[in-house]
C-alpha cells in the first residue's frame, strides 16, 4: 500500500470494500484488499491485529496509517543496518583509521583477501579514481558506499 494515499483515496476504497453499505469493513473484506496488495496475512493474524470483527472509516483509517508507519519503519531499519554494514567493511579498509581508503590500504586489505593479482592489469589507484568524485585520490565514506552499492547491484 502507498503511503501517499490521500483520505479521499482511502475513503473511496473503504466505500468499495463496504459491499452491503452498513458503514463497516469486515476482516474478510479487509483481508481480500490486503492480499491484492501483497501483504498475505491470515485470518486469525488479521483478528488478533484488529481485535474486533469489523471496522468504521476512522478505524479503517487509522488501520492503514499504522500498517504504513510500521513498513516506513521496517525501510528505515534495513537502511539503517545496510549503513551500518558498509560503515564496518569501511573501516576494514581504513587501515590507519583516518577516515579514508587509500590505493596503498585498498591493495594490501585486497592482497590479504587473496582478492588481488598484481599481474591482473588494474591497479588500485584506477579503482579510486572511478569513484573519488572529489578527486583527492582517496575514498571517503560516502564514495566507498557509492561504490559498493554499485558493484552490489
């Protein structure tokens, strides 16, 4: 579900899902508007979340909004703990600790790794040089990251 939904959009689902008009939204009308969306939950996971049969427009709406703050929250905590992996991969390579990776830390953190050839043609320079934007011939975190989640992806 997309949290940019406005109330007038969620007020036009909540009348669709009201199939007989009675102004509620049962679970198995708010299940099957879940499963269209993606999110499979069953029915005594939608009961024990809800803890009652059926829901009026301001408990509807107020469903959604806690569905989309928890998923805002599950995408802060994953960008939070992919940071925090590359933050301790960074300082694997920051040798002396200074804040930055140099061609000469990178080389020997790589030649430990059995990740290296020396015959292989690159050379670490070149490979700072293709993600040191502010061209100081080292990486800072945030060029390190780029180039990570480049190479990841």
């Amino acid at each position: 579900m997309s949290s940019s939904l406005t109330s007038d959009d969620l007020s036009r689902i909540f009348a669709k899902l009201d199939q007989n008009g009675d102004g509620l939204v049962s679970l198995a009308e708010l299940n099957w508007l879940l499963e269209r969306v993606g999110v499979h939950a069953t029915m005594e996971e939608l009961e024990s979340l809800v803890q009652k049969p059926c829901l009026d427009i301001d408990e509807f709406l107020f469903f959604y909004e806690s569905l989309s703050e928890s998923k805002r929250n599950k995408e802060e905590n994953e960008e939070e703990g992919e940071e925090s992996d590359l933050a301790k991969a960074f300082k694997v390579f920051d040798l002396n600790d200074d804040g930055f990776i140099s061609s000469d830390e990178l080389e020997s953190v790589l030649s430990r790794l059995g990740l290296w050839e020396e015959k292989g043609g690159r050379d670490c320079r070149t490979m700072i040089r293709a993600f040191d934007t502010n061209s100081d011939g080292l990486l800072d975190f945030e060029e390190f990251k780029c180039m990570m989640l480049l190479t990841i992806s």
